[in-house]
C-alpha cells in the first residue's frame, strides 16, 4: 500500500447526546504518538459527572431506539459500514498515530474488519425474532427478543477500532443505546466513529462516547445504576474488578479478559510455513494481541532446528515507523507497556532464559522493543504462565502429543490456540483437547465476523462476533395468551 502521512488531530471532546462537549469540569487528557513519546494532542478527561449525562442520554434515547425496526436499525449499518470504507485512510492513521500499529496492519485489518462487522450485523439482527412453542396448556405461546438496554462498552488500548466495533455492532443492531469508554491512552477513533455513526443516521443519545482515565470514568460507568449490561475487553486483573462490580449490581456481562496461546509445531508440520506462522502468531500488532502466540512447543526432533531459524530470522523481520509501508513491529503502544516487557525479560533472565535473540529495548525515541526470543525455560516460569502482551517468545520442546496438550493447556489462560501439523487427524484430535476458545491450524490469527471468539478459564467469558455475539444484547420474554373460552 501507498504511504500515509501523520494525520495532525484536533483536540477531542466527549460526544454526549449527540453533541461535542468538554468534560464538566474542564479536564484534558493528553495522547501520544507511541514512535515519538510525543504529545499530539488531547482529549477531555471526563469524570462520573460526564458519565451520568451519558447514561441519562442512553436511557432517554432507548425506547426509540429499541422500537425502531430491524430493518431500519440494518440499514443504518450498513451506512456505517460504508461510510468505514469511504474513509478507510484516515481511520487508519488515526489509528496508526495512536497506537503505534503499523499503517500496512491498520487499513486491511483493524478498518476493514471493522466495516464487515457492522456489515454482519446489519444482516443478522433481521434474522433474529422470537419462537412460537407448543405448550401443554390452553394458551398461544411464544417467546420475544428483547435488547438489554444501555449497555457500557469498554476497550481497550491494543485494537481500539475492532474491539469497539465488536461491542457496538451487535449492541445497536439489537436495539440498545450505549456509552462508550474507549482506553485513555488510545481514543481517537471511538471519537471519529461518533461523527461517522452519526452521519450514517444513528440518532441522538444512543452512541456517546465518555473518553477519560479508568478509575474517573471507566468505575463510575461500571457501578452506574443506569446501566444494564456492561461488555469489556481488556487484562485479566482489571476484568476481574470489572465482573465483581457488575456482579453485585447483578447486571450481565461479557469479558473478554488476556490470554497466553500456545503455537505447537508436530514433528509432521512443514516447517517453512510453520516458521512463518510462528512469528506471524508473536509480532502481529507488535504482540499486543490477547490472542497472540507467545509460547512456541516444539516437537524436539525439530527443536534446534526451530531455534536457529528464529536466531536468523526475527532479526530481519522490519521494525520501524509505523507510518512506514514495510514495517512489521511498531512501537508499544505507551511507556508503561514497554516497561512491563522490558520487565518480564529481566524476569526470563534471572529465571535462567537463554536469549535466543533480542532482549532490549531499541535504542531509538518512543516505545520500541526487539522482537525477542527465549529459550530454556521450565513451564512454572514467570514468563511462560503471566501474559507478556509485547514481541517476545518462549521456546519449550516436548516428545510426546499429550505432553504438548498438557504444557499448552498448563496456564491459566484459554483464549487462542494453534497447531501446525499435516496430520487432518491429529489436527481435530487436538484441536478438541485443548482449553481455548478458537483454535488455528496451520496458520494465526484467522478471524471472520461469522466466527465468534472468547475465552475459558482466567480469559473471560462470553463469545464476539458470530450469532453468538448477538445474543448477550438480548434478552428472551415469554409471552403466553390463555385461549379459553370465559362465559
């Protein structure tokens, strides 16, 4: 693709009921270019006060909303999803600026797999509708799908555009209003998307976007009384808080938390697309991908054969601006990431890691890490159980197909999943037994609006994308009219 230049944003407000406002009491956030370290700009800092104008503005705007037919609500969408398109360039600098994401990933990736989201649903939400049932009583019996109501959608950092775009796809489609809290370190497509949700025809009140810290805007959203239902993606610990918060409010939520995927090479697969799929799987988005594959298993007969490809071959692989068509690895997205990587590699070393390659930060301005790998490390190893969530890979190898099952599953994470083998049969078989809640073979990060995803165990539950990911904003009612006859 042709290069795009910086875009130079403007400074961001909050988009409460259909207007552009400051946060209530004057607060600014700053955003920085993650390749530079450079503030470009600012964004209100809203508070619990913004929060509730918010709610109030979603709860006003619901019962239109809601009755507002299907139909009606698809074509809206699908406007979205063309007015995504038509300005497919500048969300993917904006996104490219504020993450740090390479521009070559935003544009095919996080754009347009944001546009055939909207697009899905649209087309979906028309085929949902409730059920007639034959009851042994003397009643016409049948059921009605609801929406939840105002749902809290909350993003975070690393895919602001598709994550976003996860939640509030099938929230709209189903008639809900919602109020968006995207990342503070990240929010300046939430921001494009309110206009272009509101040129697409989305009336007042039903999107708002509150951007702002997590504990002044992301906890007044969770505990607010005005909220039905809250969808988060986001790190385990937080997501933890979060479902506590909801819990006690009694109010449902879907989670999708962190994850540590591991990447198993049999001794069948053929190595040279396997290799690829192995960095593709650690690097994609500078691996800050909750379905990533940080942990490599190797078959051992393969195992020194693997690490003197990667010794060759990670180093060659284009870190750089992001604004550049051939970079792969960008900067982290902000400098408390790189210094949570920078971390866990001094971890790995004093644990006994072997560094493959890589290991430091670049010595260059804003948030760059070598893509590294590690090797020699036991798996009770602070590296290999916790989510790293940067450009960094473990290597372990193991001589038995039950041996690879138990090391892949022995984290406490189950989001992602891969295998590379030539076997059809031990593909399946595998791909059964592992704890995760997408599993890829002979390839990563093959991902399909029509194909939902989620996680087990510490990483979350609830499922995006698919009918599956509709469901959570509904809610089934039972209807049953007596047919007796009354004197």
């Amino acid at each position: 693709m042709s290069s795009l230049s910086r875009p130079e944003p403007d400074p961001g407000q909050l988009y409460i009921d259909g207007r552009w406002r400051d946060a209530a009491d004057g607060g600014r956030l700053d955003v920085v270019d993650p390749s530079t370290g450079q503030v470009v700009t600012t964004v209100a800092a809203g508070t619990g006060k913004d929060v509730d104008d918010a709610v109030t503005a979603a709860r006003a705007a619901l019962p239109a909303w809601r009755d507002t037919p299907a139909r009606a609500r698809g074509r809206i969408l699908n406007r979205a999803a063309a007015l995504i398109r038509e300005h497919a360039d500048e969300l993917a600098a904006l996104e490219s600026l504020d993450v740090g994401k390479p521009i070559g990933l935003c544009r095919p990736v996080d754009v347009l797999t944001a546009a055939d989201v909207y697009e899905y649903y649209a087309a979906l939400v028309q085929t949902v509708g409730g059920e007639h049932r034959t009851v042994a009583l003397p009643a016409h019996a049948y059921t009605r799908r609801e929406p939840v109501g105002v749902v809290a959608a909350i993003t975070p950092f690393n895919f602001p555009l598709v994550l976003s775009s996860s939640k509030l796809a099938p929230a709209l489609a189903a008639g809900n209003t919602v109020v968006h809290k995207p990342a503070d370190d990240t929010p300046l497509s939430a921001l494009f998307m309110a206009d272009l949700l509101t040129d697409a025809g989305v009336p007042a009140g039903v999107v708002n976007v509150v951007t702002g810290r997590g504990p002044d805007a992301g906890e007044p959203l969770l505990r607010h009384p005005g909220v039905d239902k809250v969808a988060f993606t986001g790190s385990t610990a937080v997501g933890r808080h979060a479902a506590a918060t909801a819990g006690a409010a009694l109010k449902p939520v879907t989670m999708e938390l962190g994850g540590n995927a591991a990447n198993i090479v049999f001794d069948d697969a053929d190595v040279e697309r396997a290799v690829g799929t192995v960095i593709k799987a650690f690097v994609f988005n500078t691996g800050q991908f909750c379905m990533g594959g940080p942990r490599l298993l190797v078959a051992r007969s393969l195992y020194d054969t693997f690490l003197g490809i990667l010794a060759e071959a990670v180093p060659g692989v284009p870190v750089g601006d992001p604004f550049d068509p051939q970079t792969v690895i960008g900067p982290m997205a902000g400098e408390r990431h790189l210094a949570k990587v920078q971390e866990y590699v001094r971890r790995a070393r004093a644990e006994g890691a072997h560094v493959v390659t890589g290991g430091d930060r670049l010595d260059r301005p804003g948030f760059y890490h070598q893509p590294t790998v590690l090797s020699g490390l036991p798996g009770d190893s602070t590296v290999i159980q916790e989510e790293i969530f940067g450009p960094v890979l473990t290597v372990q190898p193991f001589d038995t197909e039950d041996e690879a099952i138990a090391l892949a599953n022995g984290t406490p994470y189950g989001l992602a999943a891969g295998l590379q083998t030539r076997d059809v049969a031990r593909a399946h078989r595998v791909a059964a037994r592992l704890d995760a809640g997408i599993v890829w073979v002979n390839d990563w990060a093959m991902l399909d609006p029509a194909m939902p995803f989620g996680g087990v165990k510490s990483s979350g539950f609830g499922r995006e994308y698919g009918p599956e990911g509709l469901e959570p904003y509904t809610r089934t009612k039972s209807v049953l009219v007596s047919l007796e006859v009354t004197a």
